[in-house]
C-alpha cells in the first residue's frame, strides 16, 4: 500500500534507471532479504518440519536456498536482459503494488478467509 500510495506523490519526478548504474551492490543485500523474508515460512511449515525426520528438515532448508538463490539468478537476468531490462526497470515500481494487492485478494478468497469475515 506504502508503494501504490508513493506513486502519486511521485508522479513525474521520477528518473530513469540506466543499466548496470544502480544495483550491483544491492545483491547481496537482496538475497539477504529474500531469505529473510522467507523465515517466516518456518512457521508456516510447524507441521511439515515437526512430522519430518531429522536428516529431512536440512534437506529442505538447502532446497529452500538454493530455489531461493535459483529465483534471484532469474530476476537478474530478467532485469539485465536486453529487451525485457529496460520496461522492467521502467515500470516494475508501477505494476508491483497492484499485482501485491491482486495476489493478496486471491489468497483471501482461495483460502476461504472472505467466509471468516461474514460471520
């Protein structure tokens, strides 16, 4: 929503990305976060891990990062990629906080959540 609201404030003041100027030092930074942010499934996942044997939970924490790392090595490329880059860069800060907002609609409704809220 912080995002969505930003675009208006900042309509028309904004700059134009160049490739390779922004960024490079932000990766491990990026990572970082991604795996962060992915900490929370742990908890998602209590009954996965607790039914699991002990060899399996590392198991699944080295997949967890390397998909992780898999899916980071594919945003790079995509965003550095010569023809799908520069729209990317341009419009991703537009396109972002609706598709957030779409995908969070959809878990409500897929979940059963929106039937939790009419009682």
């Amino acid at each position: 929503m912080r995002s969505l609201m930003s675009l208006e404030r900042n309509q028309g003041t904004e700059k134009p990305v160049v490739a390779g100027t922004e960024g490079r030092g932000r990766r491990l930074a990026v990572a970082a976060v991604t795996m962060a942010n992915g900490g929370d499934n742990i908890a998602v996942y209590t009954a996965l891990f607790a039914t699991c044997e002990g060899f399996e939970v590392p198991i699944i924490g080295i997949v967890f990062a390397v998909m992780t790392g898999l899916w980071c090595l594919a945003a790079h490329w995509l965003v550095n990629h010569r023809a799908f880059g520069t729209p990317i860069r341009a419009y991703a800060h537009r396109v972002v906080p609706f598709v957030m907002i779409g995908l969070g609609i959809l878990i409500i409704i897929r979940t059963g959540t929106i039937q939790l809220l009419k009682h």
